[in-house]
C-alpha cells in the first residue's frame, strides 16, 4: 500500500508540473552563476565599455572623432549593451552577489536607472543624452566600488 500512495503521490506531483501550478510553490531560488568579479568583468564592464565608447568625443592625431554610432545597427548594439547594464542592476540583487540588504540594492537599483536612460538614448539615437547617461552609470560603478571595495582604484 505504502509503495502505491507514493507513486501516486509522484504521479500527481508530475501532473501538477505539467500544468504549470507547481511554480507557487516553487522552491526555486534565483542565485548568482559565479563571483562579484566575474559578474564585474565578462557581464558588467563590457557592456557598459560599449556605451562609453559609444558617445561624445576622442581627441586623436588626426583631429577630433566622434564615437557616436552612425548606422542603426551602431545604434541597436549601444542599446542590446544599456540592457544587460539595466538588467545587470537587478542581477547584482542576487544572493551570491549582495553584500547587504541596504546601501548595495541602492546602488544597484542606480545603475538599472542610469542604464534605462542610456537606453532611451539609444532608442533616440541622441548623443548627448547619451554622453550623459554614460556619465551616470560611471558615478554609480564609482560609488559602490568606492564603498565597498576596500582599495578604490579606477573601474
Ligand atoms: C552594487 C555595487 C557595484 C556596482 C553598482 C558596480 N560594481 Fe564593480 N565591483 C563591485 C565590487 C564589490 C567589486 C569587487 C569584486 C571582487 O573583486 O570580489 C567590483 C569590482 C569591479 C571590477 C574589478 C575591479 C578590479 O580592480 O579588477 C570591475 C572591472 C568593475 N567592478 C566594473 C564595474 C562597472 C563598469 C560598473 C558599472 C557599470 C560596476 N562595476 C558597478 C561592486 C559594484
């Protein structure tokens, strides 16, 4: 009897999953894939290198160069880049990555904002509302890292 209620009790957990209504109960918990700074150097920094190497101006032997993007695929990968920073700010909320349950959300949810508006940016193909989100999302890296990174260098 014992061996039949537990396949019963199997079969209808399976059922429950194929309808879908176990996720209520999920216990399922979202956690980071690696450490800070991994999460810091093959997700964050290229993508936001991408914005900041995609607005205003370099100086150059040559004379002066604008870094804004001139076709609208330019523009596509400058605004494929401001999401995964926008979505990075949700990642780093993550366990794994939290370092506490107060100033480092601030922070984190500094750089989704920054970010949406680098987006928007992008999405307008405006470059000087870009420049300046750019120079958002590059206060907030500073900010955090100036908090709790213990030796505070360049990003
Ligand atoms: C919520 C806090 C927080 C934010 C926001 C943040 N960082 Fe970091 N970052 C850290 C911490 C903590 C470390 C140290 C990780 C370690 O070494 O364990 C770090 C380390 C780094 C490193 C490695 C530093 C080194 O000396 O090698 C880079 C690169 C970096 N971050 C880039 C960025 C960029 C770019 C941004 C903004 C787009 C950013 N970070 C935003 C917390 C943050």
């Amino acid at each position: 009897m014992k061996w039949l209620k537990a396949k019963i009790e199997i079969l209808a957990c399976l059922l429950l999953v194929a309808c879908g209504t176990q996720s209520e109960q999920s216990t399922i918990e979202p956690a980071a894939t690696g450490s800070t700074y991994q999460m810091m150097t093959e997700y964050l920094e290229p993508a936001a290198d991408k914005i900041w190497d995609s607005a205003g101006a370099i100086i150059t032997i040559e004379g002066e160069q604008d870094l804004q993007p001139t076709t609208d695929e330019g523009w596509a990968a400058v605004v494929h880049s401001a999401s995964v920073v926008a979505e990075g700010g949700n990642l780093l909320m993550l366990k794994g990555y939290a370092a506490d349950q107060a100033d480092w959300l601030e922070y984190a949810q500094g750089l989704t904002r920054a970010a949406l508006k680098a987006r928007q940016a992008a999405l307008d193909q405006d470059d000087e509302a870009l420049f300046n989100a750019g120079g958002e999302i590059y206060n907030v890296c500073r900010a955090c890292h100036n908090k709790y990174i213990v030796e505070a260098g360049e990003i």
